[in-house]
C-alpha cells in the first residue's frame, strides 16, 4: 500500500467472491480508474457455504488481476467497518445488478455510515453481467454446464476441478 498521503485515494472493494466471475472483474476494471489502491477484500458471508476457502478464492483472485500494482487482494473475518477502521479507508466499492442488489447494498451503506465514516461508490453493471452470479456460476458448473463466458480463463479450469471434486464427494 501506498503512504498516508495517498490513503484517501483507497478503496475497498469487499465480497465473497465465491468464485469471482467477470461481472466482478469488470466492477474492478472500472474502479481501479478512481483510485489510487483497490483493496479486493475476501470475506466470508455467513448466510451462504463457501464452495472455495477464504484462502482459495484470495488465490484465485490473484490469478486474475495479473500483478496488477494498483490492486490488493487481501481477507478478512469480521465486520468490515473494522477492516476499514484498521486500515484508514474512506471508500467502499459496491456493484449493482438490479433492484433488490440496490436494496441491500443502500441498506448496508446507511448501517456502514452510521458506523463509520465512510462512502459507499455504487457501479451499475453492464448489462450482459446483469444476470450473472457467483451462485449461478456454481449451479452451471454442478451439473457440468459451460461456465467459460461467465468466469476469467485464469480461473476456469480450477472451477471445473473444484467442482468434479464436489461431485464425487471428495471435498
């Protein structure tokens, strides 16, 4: 990370990332052009299984971004207000698919800046990643569907290995 002059130019970009798909690169292509630093922040969300470990979805995130120096990849068990206040981050970047995404993401920035102060930056999805999630992703690859146009070639054969394992029970 950069020195504390540039600390109000990072932003954290936090998800599950369960795995990451290209609707989550694109937000990350696009928010990387505010900032100086953009924390990709691997968290676990207690309402879902993971089909990847914390460490597994951080590995397979690396694999994507390609060394990027603007780009951190980092995890995280806790609040994320306490992520932030450890770190100093004035910045959240949020991705929004439709409605019921605004919902949930406007409902978490309002508890987010009562917390903290904080800003919450929302990025519309384009619309051929409208539809597109990690829940799908895994659904497709479960019962041995074409995940290639929704995931980073990086990536695509450790989904499928993943996923045979899952299959045979082996995970």
């Amino acid at each position: 990370m950069k020195d504390s002059l540039f600390l109000d130019k990072v932003a954290v970009y936090p998800g599950s990332f369960d795995p990451i798909t290209l609707g989550h690169l694109d937000i990350i292509n696009r928010a990387i052009t505010l900032f100086d630093t953009l924390i990709i922040l691997v968290l676990n969300n207690y309402r879902k299984k993971p089909l990847f470990s914390i460490q597994e979805r951080t590995e397979l995130i690396k694999k994507c971004i390609e060394n990027n120096q603007k780009i951190v990849v980092d995890s995280y068990c806790g609040l994320l207000v306490d992520y932030i206040k450890e770190k100093g981050i004035k910045f959240i970047v949020k991705g929004i698919r439709a409605i019921s995404d605004f919902e949930y993401e406007f409902q978490q920035h309002l508890v987010n800046s009562k917390l903290i102060d904080v800003e919450t930056i929302f990025f519309m999805t384009k619309f051929e990643y409208n539809f597109l999630s990690s829940s799908l992703v895994k659904e497709i690859a479960f019962f041995g569907g074409d995940i290639s146009n929704f995931v980073p070639q990086s990536i695509l054969k450790d989904i499928l290995i993943k996923m045979d394992k899952l299959r045979r029970g082996e995970d």
